[in-house]
C-alpha cells in the first residue's frame, strides 16, 4: 500500500472502531463528522425507501448530520464489524456486518455490510454503504 492509502485506511479503522465502541452514540457520530469533507456526498442503497426515510442521499457535511440523527431517532446500534479494509488510490472498502434493532417496531436487522469511501487530503469526500435494504425496511415496519 502507498503512503495515502495506509493513513486512510488508519483513519477509517479508529472511526469504525469508535463506531462500534460507542455504539452510534453522540460520541461516535462526532468522530464521523470529524472525517468529512464540508462537501461530502453520502449515499445509502436504501436510498430513502419506506421505513428508512433517513437513508436519502445526502450532499453535505450539515445533510449528514442529520442522516445520523435521524437513524439515532428509529434505531439502536447492537453490532458492528469493520473486519477488511481494501485501499486502492483515493478509495477504501470496507466489509463488515451490522445489527439493529428498531427503536419502534422492536425488530432486528442484521446484514453484511460494504462501505466504500472516497478521500481527498484526510477526508471523506464520498461515501456509498451497501447493506441488506430489504432486511431494513422490513425491520422498520
């Protein structure tokens, strides 16, 4: 790995790690925030589908802000793995697994997990997270 690539994935793994510990707590949203550009564009597969309004594509630091609040509102993180970071250039992919639980319906979603990041001088300038959407929408309602 280059230089770049190294630092980004370094980066990448403490907000996840801190992610994870704080379990989508304030705590863990600020890392987040700290790691974005003010520009950054943020991108879900659920793609603001029924049930997760949250998810829709956001196009700046602010919109992203409250793509976190919204999801801290209707869920609670119960697990999350960042278990392989795949760099290559400006891009990292992240594979994991997560586990919600709905804050309204009680219901539990689990599924593999894909991120994949765009840096540019230590911040993520695009973000697109691939997950099972239907396992969601189905958890949220």
């Amino acid at each position: 790995m280059t230089e770049e690539e190294t630092n980004n994935v370094a980066l990448l793994k403490r907000g996840y790690a801190l992610w994870n510990q704080s379990k989508a707590s304030c705590e863990g949203v600020s890392c987040w925030m700290t790691l974005l550009s003010d520009d950054v564009q943020w991108r879900s597969l659920a793609a603001g589908a029924p049930g997760m309004e949250f998810t829709r594509a956001c196009r700046s630091k602010d919109e992203v802000q409250r793509y976190f609040e919204e999801l801290g509102k209707d869920w609670e993180l119960l697990s999350y793995s960042a278990d392989e970071f795949i760099a290559q250039g400006d891009r990292v992919v992240m594979l994991g697994s997560c586990e919600w639980k709905h804050r309204g319906t009680g219901k539990i979603m689990k599924s593999p997990k894909a991120d994949v990041h765009r840096l540019r001088d230590g911040k993520v300038v695009d973000f697109m997270e691939f997950y099972d959407s239907i396992a969601g929408q189905a958890a949220a309602t």
